[in-house]
C-alpha cells in the first residue's frame, strides 16, 4: 500500500496500458505484471493533467513490452531460503522459507515490420513459516480445574439461570458437596462453591472441556505460554500476450491479455483482525485475475490521432478466507453428542443453527480474554467477483503552439459477494469467575460455560453495480521555449452503487 502526498493508501488510481487495474473492494492494484515485462512505470502525483482523476491520491500507470524486428527474451530464477534469515526476538525458532520465482519472456515478429508478439510467464512458489502470538494457555493442573496456585476467586454467581445449568450437569452437584462447596445457587460466591479455587471436572461445560481438549495444547514455552510456527503455502502462475498489428501507416491495433492465479492456504485466518491464534483454523484463498485490453490508434493526420481503447478486468476469488474446518457447528465436538454440542440440552432452541450447510460453517470463535483464540474467523468467508467495463476515447491535436487533446471515459462495475459474517456465533469469556486483582485467570469462566457475551450474525448476498462517465477538455500552450501553460476542463459523474437485489 502506497500513500502520496499524506494520502489514503487506497486513494491511488492504478492502470495497465491504460486500461482499469484496481481492486473494486480495497482498490489497490489488482493487476502487477511481471517487472520483466515493464517497459514503462509512470506515476503521477500533483498537477494533473484534465486527462487524468477519478481518485485524490497518484494516478499509476504501466505500459508493458512489446515486440520487434528482433527476437528477445530472458529466463530467470530466484530463489531465497532461511539460511541467512534472522530470528526475530521473541520467536522460539526461525521459521522455515523457501521462495522459488521464475519465468521467462519473448518478443518478436510476426509478420516484419507489421506483426509483433511479446508473451511471458511467471511461476511463484512461496512455503514460509508463520510464527503464532505467544500465547496464554491453560497448564495441566488447570485444565484438571485446579487453580489453586492463584488468589481466591472473588466472582459471584449472579444468574440463576447458570445456576440451574450448573446443577443440571451429572455429578457437579454431588462433586461440590464433597469438596466441602456451598450448594450452587444464584448469589453465592465462587469462593464457596468451589473452595481452594477447585472445580469439580463434572461441572465442566462439556462443550468446552471438548473444545479444549482438541485445539488447546499444553505450554511450550516458561510463563505458562505457548507459541508454533506452521507452514503457509503460495502458489501463483502469471502469463502474459501482447500483439500489435500496424494495419496500413494511419491504423494499428493492439492487443493485451493478463491472467494471474493463486491458490494461498494459510495457517492462521487472520482477516481484518480476527481468526485463531492457535493452529488448526487456516484458510484457503484462489483468487484469479484477468485484463482484456483492445486499442485501435488512428493517425488522422499527422497532427491529429484518436486513440479508441475497450478493456475488460475480472477479479474472481472464488474462495477468500475459506476455512480449514467447514463441519457443521453441532459437529465440532469429538466427546459430547451433537445434540448438546454448542447447544443447551434442556432448551434446544438455544443451540447455534445458521443452516449454511457443512461447507460455510465450522467451529464458533471463542475469544478468551488475555488467552487463547480457537475457531474460524468470526469475518468469516468472503467470496467475491468484479468486473470492469472499461471504454475510452481521446482525440489529440497540435496546431502551433497548442497541443489539445479531448476525451471520453466510461466504467461500468459490478461486484458480487457473499459474506458469512458471524454466522457461527462469537463468544467473548473474561474473568467473571475469578474476578481479583493479580489473578485475571479467563480460564474458569471457559470452563464452566459462563461468557461475558455472545453474539451471531448471518449471510448475505450483494450485486452491486455503478456506472462512472468522465469527459475532459485541456490544452498545453508553450508560450515560450521556457515557459508552457497546462489547463484544462474535467467533468465525472459517478452515480451512486446500487444493488440489482434491492439489499443496499
């Protein structure tokens, strides 16, 4: 991300050969041609021409090789590995990497002096180790519900609601009373119903004993902290056509088509802050990127050339953070039935059901304060496709000491997405149960069941579709050999993004 003049990162506009190259849902460049295929890079960041606007930040352009009377063309390689990688401070290892990027372009005639072809390819192959947060599990006494090494809890059960929930668990009841614990009733102290800070396994929400047990480890690290480094893996293949055609002396056709495919299966599915801080919730990204670009230039007179350009950019990531577990919710749980799987056995109504099917659900996010994070990123999936239509024509003319030129642009935009916000239920657990100073300990309130909140969205779909004209005047008068005056006229409409579904 690029910011000009103290501007938004996401203000830039960007191109290929002129034509339309950024992404329609952060715009940033969605287009990035192999640097071997670059014959120019053009960035502009103040006192534009009339020609150019749309954004407040740079306007970014890039003009790509061509071919010639002469073949050219290079093949390349690079390659990195950890060996001379640094360890950062608070990582336990230096995390593995290998990157392997490689290619290769040619460029030559078709037909001398009239056809040309310049075509490349890019392979990237990238396995890095990713290191975790450290993080704050629970040791083996406490997974056992001993945390007798900490102040005593100082919370209250204030709910009468868990209380019932408590004593219906078989065995908690009768676990309590022979550790000397106070019967469970609302506005009895933790204190006394679990003295010495020991609960009772049989009062354990089954749930998150399960839960636990399958994606908590053990500390691996002193202070009771845990930290791994697991593999992310990128793949990505770039090619590229160009051909240009000189038709007779006054017209000349070109021709430009970019794909881009990656396929990025990452270990942590961190987006926009969220996902798991411990292994086992990755997410799979393919995203595959297109341009058409079609330009036909008219030498009118020789003081006078329209250039006409149509392109088409397609940005299709039919899987954004797709999650590595996609099971349904209420089977997320090895040990417990799924009846009563993130569900209240005595209020079934009360389990989570998004109904999405065994492909967009999964384990909910539980985020345990100051502790550990499991379950798919509550952003969750984002599926998504942009087209661009892009059309433009610009008429340039020189008479003396003017140089005018006049122009049209028109983008039509449709975006479509599907976004699963949420749709498992986030739960948020803090120290509701211990509840002191110096003994901020989340893991009690995780293993009783009690959450400070709970929250739950759903899916939704949007088509949206925007329409953009620009139309500009400008002139560039050299009044004297040093001194030219640039001015011009811009005129843009943008009209407003709508959704073909009536839901935005």
């Amino acid at each position: 991300m690029v910011s000009v003049n103290g501007g938004r990162g996401r203000s830039n506009n960007f191109s290929v050969n002129g034509g339309e190259a950024n992404d329609q849902f952060v715009n940033l460049p969605a287009i990035q041609p192999s640097p071997d295929t670059i014959e120019e890079f053009r960035v502009l960041t103040n006192t534009f021409d009339a020609e150019f606007g749309r954004n407040s930040g740079a306007v970014v352009n890039v003009v790509t090789k061509s071919g010639s009377n002469a073949f050219h063309g290079d093949l390349y390689e690079f390659f990195r590995n950890r060996l001379l990688n640094a360890r950062h401070f608070f990582d336990s290892e230096t995390p593995d990497f290998k990157q392997n990027q490689f290619g290769g372009t040619l460029g030559g005639p078709i037909r001398k002096d009239r056809t040309f072809f310049f075509v490349s390819y890019e392979g990237r192959r990238i396995r890095q180790g990713i290191p975790s947060d450290t993080v704050t599990v629970p040791t083996a006494q406490e997974r056992t519900g001993d945390f007798s090494a900490g102040s005593t809890f100082a919370g209250t059960l204030t709910d009468a609601r868990m209380a019932d929930v408590l004593t219906s668990r078989a065995g908690c009841t009768e676990a309590v009373a022979t550790e000397g614990g106070a019967p469970i009733a609302a506005g009895t102290a933790y204190s006394s119903v679990f003295p010495g800070n020991i609960i009772p396994p049989a009062c354990f929400d089954p749930t998150a004993a399960d839960m636990m047990n399958q994606f908590v480890p053990l500390p691996n690290l002193p202070s009771q902290l845990y930290q791994s480094v697991p593999l992310s893996r990128l793949r990505g293949d770039q090619s590229t056509v160009r051909l240009d055609e000189r038709l007779s002396d006054h017209h000349q056709l070109g021709f430009y088509y970019y794909l881009d495919g990656d396929s990025n299966l990452k270990p942590f599915a961190r987006f926009q802050a969220g996902g798991a801080n411990l292994p086992g919730f990755g997410s799979a990204s393919h995203e595959r990127i297109q341009q058409y670009n079609l330009t036909h230039t008219w030498t009118v007179t020789p003081a006078t050339i329209n250039e006409f350009r149509f392109a088409f950019f397609r940005e299709g990531q039919g899987e954004f953070n797709h999650p590595q577990r996609t099971n349904l919710v209420q089977e997320s749980c090895r040990t417990v039935p799924s009846s009563e799987c993130f569900t209240d056995p005595s209020n079934p109504s009360l389990g989570i059901t998004p109904g999405l099917g065994a492909n967009h659900e999964g384990v909910p996010f539980i985020y345990v304060s100051g502790g550990f994070v499991i379950g798919n990123n509550f952003e969750g999936e984002l599926p998504q496709v942009g087209n661009t239509f892009h059309w433009a024509d610009s008429l340039s003319h020189v008479f003396g000491k003017h140089s005018l030129k006049f122009g049209a642009d028109i983008r039509r935009q449709r975006f479509d997405q599907t976004l699963y916000f949420d749709v498992n239920g986030y739960y948020t657990f803090s120290d509701l149960v211990s509840n002191s100073v110096g003994f901020d300990n989340p893991f009690p309130s995780f293993l009783l069941g009690i959450p400070d909140s709970y929250t739950q969205g759903s899916a939704q779909t949007e088509h949206v579709r925007s329409t953009a004209l620009y139309l500009f005047a400008q002139d560039s008068w050299k009044m004297r050999p040093s001194v030219t005056l640039n001015y011009g006229l811009r005129w843009e409409l943008n009209t407003p993004m709508t959704d073909i579904g009536r839901r935005v």
